[in-house]
C-alpha cells in the first residue's frame, strides 16, 4: 500500500500505541479470528502486519534492530506514537514523497527500510 509523506515510527505497535487503545487496535488486527494487515486506525493510514516467526529481534537494513513483543511490525504516523521511549523502541523516520509499506513472505518493506522477519535467530546457537 502506498502512504503519504510525513513523519512515521517504525517498530512493534505494542511500545507506542495508547495503552486505552491497544484492546482496539488488536480487534482491528484480527478478522474472525486471523491476523490481517491493519492499515488504517484511529483514522489515520499506517501499516502493520505479522512477523513470520512471532516475538524476537529482527535487523532492518537501516542497521537497526528491531524487537518485536506483540509479534507485529509497523509504520505508524508520529501522531499515534504515545510512548515518550520511542527512540529506543524503533526509528523515527521522515518521508518526503508518498511510499510503499507492505510484507512479502515475511520481509517487511517500509519506503527505503526493509526488515526480514523470516530468520529467527536461536538465542543458544549465539551464546
């Protein structure tokens, strides 16, 4: 789906939407019972889907690395974001010309950022 220009926050929903919302907004993500994008909420457009393999962390390729505990990823419009920790949840970041924001066989694509979710990493075989 495309989305307009602005300033958006990428990372879990879980850490930056309204504690007083988020029983709403997971209503929203399911649809009798199955995940589904959620691609509009509290009436403005945003992107958020399923990651492949639930909670972990995921590396995007803006270097960053994205834990995930509600087992979604996001693009959210700063407007949503009520977390005064955002910055150490996810990225902040401005897009000066409308962009793309979807998942394809687990690699979430947000504009220039890309974070694949198809790799879980084993914490045991890196300790």
């Amino acid at each position: 789906m495309e989305l307009p220009a602005g300033k958006y926050w990428i990372g879990d929903p879980c850490y930056v939407i309204d504690d007083t919302l988020w029983d709403e907004f997971v209503k929203v993500s399911l649809h009798n019972h199955k995940s589904v994008p959620v691609t509009e909420f509290e009436g403005l457009e945003m992107f958020a889907d399923g990651t492949s393999y639930g909670d972990d962390v995921y590396p995007g390729t803006n270097g960053f690395e994205y834990g995930v505990d509600s087992g979604m990823l996001s693009v959210v419009p700063v407007a949503l974001c009520e977390n005064a920790h955002a910055e150490d949840c996810g990225t902040f970041v401005e897009f000066k010309k409308p962009f793309e924001a979807y998942e394809e066989n687990g690699v979430f694509h947000f504009g220039h950022i890309d974070i694949d979710t198809r790799m879980k990493v084993d914490e045991e075989e890196t300790a």
